[in-house]
C-alpha cells in the first residue's frame, strides 16, 4: 500500500528505558502486525454448537463453562504474544515463539533477570500504549506528517523554479 506516494513504515515505536546504576536497560518496542501469525500458532477457541438430526446448527452454547475457560487461556495467550513479538531486541530463554504453552514464561523470565514487579508492568503498557496510540502521539504523528508533507512541497515548488530558470 501507498500512501501519497510512499510506503508507510511500522506507525509506532519507541525505546523502554529501564534505569540501572552500572548501565540503563533499553528494549525496543515497536507496534507490529501479529494477528495472523498468531491465529495460525492458536486458533480462536469455537463453541460447542447443538445439531439437529440434519446436522443444522441449533444452538451454539456460549455459556459454556470449558469455551469460556478456553477464551480466557486464547485471550491471555493473544496478550503475551503481542508483548513479545513487540519486543525486538530481547532473546528469551524460556520462551519459544512456536510453542504457546511457553509465551507466559516472558513475565518470570523478567523477574527472575532482575526486573521488578513495576517494571513488567511497565513493559505492558508501553507494549500496549505503542497498539494503542495516545492522543499525544496521534498528534505528534500528524505533525510529523505534515512536516514531511511541506517538506516535499517544498520540494516539488523549488524543482519546478530550477527547472523554469534552466529553461529561460
């Protein structure tokens, strides 16, 4: 996709500073698309659906005590899975990408490195504020674009006036 000409770059991203006395932890957390990737390692949960000697659906039980204990487990895994594909710059230990039963192992694996309760927190909501983007940094983004706008406006108005002089 273009957009006014040019490809759009990942929207949001920004660095984590997590201050230490012998030398600062920086992660880089950037918004990225993660949807299908994880759909495809783990399907939305469906729910049990009643059917008619036919085979037609009759009833599909939402109320049902495993779906909604099997939506809680996809929910959380979903949540995990965006932190760390957010996360560019750390390797994991206990952590493998193509296995879901280990994407919760990033928040002990924190700890247990030296970061605080506060600091995972951190780490969560700047990893969501960079999916959901502040009214600040919406407006940071605009500026920036029309900046850039101008810029190549600019541009375009001083390549139109070289080349109207090398025409005379």
């Amino acid at each position: 996709m273009l957009i006014d000409g040019a490809k759009i770059n990942i929207p949001f991203e920004k660095d984590i500073i997590i201050f230490r006395p012998e030398k600062n932890v920086v992660l880089h957390v950037a918004a990225v698309p993660y949807e299908k990737e994880f759909e495809t390692l783990c399907p939305t949960p469906q729910p049990p659906v009643k059917r008619d000697l036919e085979g037609n659906a009759v009833e599909i039980d939402y109320n049902d005590k495993k779906y909604k204990q099997a939506v809680k487990e996809w929910t959380e895994k979903r949540f995990n899975f965006m932190v760390l594909k957010s996360i560019k710059n750390v390797q994991w230990e206990t952590v493998l990408l193509e296995d879901q039963n280990t994407w919760h192992n990033w928040r002990q694996e924190a700890l247990t490195q030296g970061f605080t309760d506060p600091e995972v927190y951190r780490i969560l909501n700047e990893t969501l504020s960079t999916h959901s983007p502040s009214q600040e940094m919406m407006d940071k983004m605009r500026e920036d674009f029309l900046a850039s706008t101008r810029l190549k406006a600019e541009a375009s108005d001083q390549s139109s006036q070289d080349i109207e002089k090398d025409s005379i």
